[in-house]
C-alpha cells in the first residue's frame, strides 16, 4: 500500500529529478506528523493518515496536504472466529497501534459506529506496529484494523481469522491519506516539493506497469512472502488504489473532513475547511 515512496527510491525515479531521498518509518501517523512539524527540517514530507492530519490542522498547524497515495481506505478488520457480526465486538480486545487518535484506532471507531457501539463498548489494547498479527495469533487482542498485506499474513498464520468487513464499504467516502508538508517547506523550497510530488506520480504510473518489479520490491520492504504480496498487488492494483491522474479534488478533501467530523475525530466547530 504505502509501496511508491520505496519505488520511487529503487527504480532510481527520485534522482531523476535530483531528490536524494531518506526515508523513515514511524510508529503511525501522529509520530510522523511530530517528525516533521519538529523535526527542525530533517522531514521534508510526511505520509499520514487523515486523521491525525485533519486533527492537526483543526488545532491550527499550519500544515498543507501535496498529494496523496490512495483516495479509499484499504483496510479491513479482522477478527477472531468467534466473532461474526459487527455487535459481536461488545466487551472484546481490539489492538490500536499508535493509540487514540491513530489511523487503526479511528478505523476502529468507523467500525463501531456502523453497529451501534462505541469504543467505551470495547477495551483498546495499545500495540506495536510490529506486533499487531502475532497479537491476533496469540489471543491477546480480538480484532484489528489490518492492511490487505496484513490480512493475508495474519489469516496464513491463523487460518480461523476472518475479515468482519473492508473499510472502504464502511466508511465509502473516507480520503485514506496523504503526502504532507508544512507552510515554512512550502516558503523555503517550492521546487523540491514540485519535484517529489511528480516523482511519486511517475512512481504510482510504474507500479501499474510493472507488476513483477514492484512486487520484488515489496517483498525486499515488507519482508512478506512473494504470494502474499503478489494478491496484495492485484487487489489493489484492481481497484486502481494509487492514484495516477487523479488528485486531491475538493469533492475528495471535503468528503474526508466530514468523515472524520462523523468519527468524532474533530468537531464540526473547528473542521478544517
């Protein structure tokens, strides 16, 4: 999912127009946020999620959103057999790696809502990026909020998982996330921006054109199995998930805010606009 930035680094893209790129990984998106809001300059772009973006910019940094990644939400919550429905979720373990606020979390919520329940109708159990499918596999959570490679690697590690439902049906109007900078970057060096957001277009362009390369390099990244990554490929390549000429259109940025206005994430008073 989050592949074009490592494309863009691997096929030689970012040099192309002149980027020498370093590209770190955080613990979800309000740690790459603070990274890059105080990070003194060293993060250039970061690629959060909506929430804590939109979170940011009701509380009045002054960030700018570039470019995104993909348009929908390409996760799915994943369960325990024993868990059927939606309502099935009362009094059970959900993992919210990156905690309240993170993009599984507000997921999470999305999921609850559709049914009725809230997250005082569950207990959070704050996990590891790293640990959220031996989570699963162990019992010590009951569901989560997983990307399509993760929920083939969890449900091959514990074949009685079973997707409760694909977020993207949940919440259908939901902007999933975007490249973001800060105004002081925009001021400083325009140019550079301009250049990775063209450099991650022609990235996205060559993921679609090169199926077997792109899949080498998420299994070099994600550490997955080939099959594992080669369905997470055509899944997302089949629903045209990284957009190509498409862009943040305001019908797009709108209908994301209100999403997370319904969430809770933000109030109506202070939506970003």
């Amino acid at each position: 999912m989050h592949i074009p930035v490592w494309v863009a680094q691997d096929t030689g893209i970012f040099a192309k127009y002149g980027i020498e790129a370093k590209i770190f990984t955080f613990e979800g998106g309000p740690s790459a946020l603070r990274a890059l809001i105080g990070g003194g300059g060293q993060i250039n772009v970061a690629a959060p999620g909506i929430p804590p973006f939109v979170a940011a910019l009701s509380q009045g940094s002054e960030l700018k959103a570039i470019g995104t990644y993909a348009v929908r939400h390409p996760v799915a919550m994943v369960v325990q057999d024993e868990i059927k429905r939606c309502e099935d979720l009362r009094g059970k373990k959900i993992g919210t790696p990156g905690g309240t606020g993170a993009y599984s979390e507000v997921m999470a919520r999305g999921m609850l809502q559709s049914c009725g329940l809230s997250p005082r109708d569950v207990s959070y159990v704050n996990i590891a990026t790293s640990a959220r499918v031996p989570a699963l596999a162990t019992n010590q959570i009951d569901a989560i909020v997983l990307h399509v490679d993760q929920v083939y690697e969890a449900i091959k590690t514990k074949p009685s998982l079973h997707i409760l439902g694909h977020m993207a049906q949940v919440l259908p109007k939901g902007w999933y996330a975007a490249y973001v900078t800060t105004g002081d970057q925009i001021r400083d060096d325009p140019k550079l921006l301009e250049n990775v957001v063209m450099a991650l277009m022609e990235a996205n362009r060559f993921i679609y054109q090169n199926r077997d390369r792109t899949i080498d390099i998420g299994v070099k990244y994600t550490k997955f199995s080939r099959d594992i990554v080669e369905k997470t490929y055509d899944d997302l390549a089949r629903i045209g998930i990284w957009p190509v000429n498409e862009g943040l259109s305001p019908d797009l940025v709108t209908a994301g805010i209100e999403t997370e206005v319904q969430l809770g994430t933000i109030s109506a008073a202070i939506k970003p606009t």
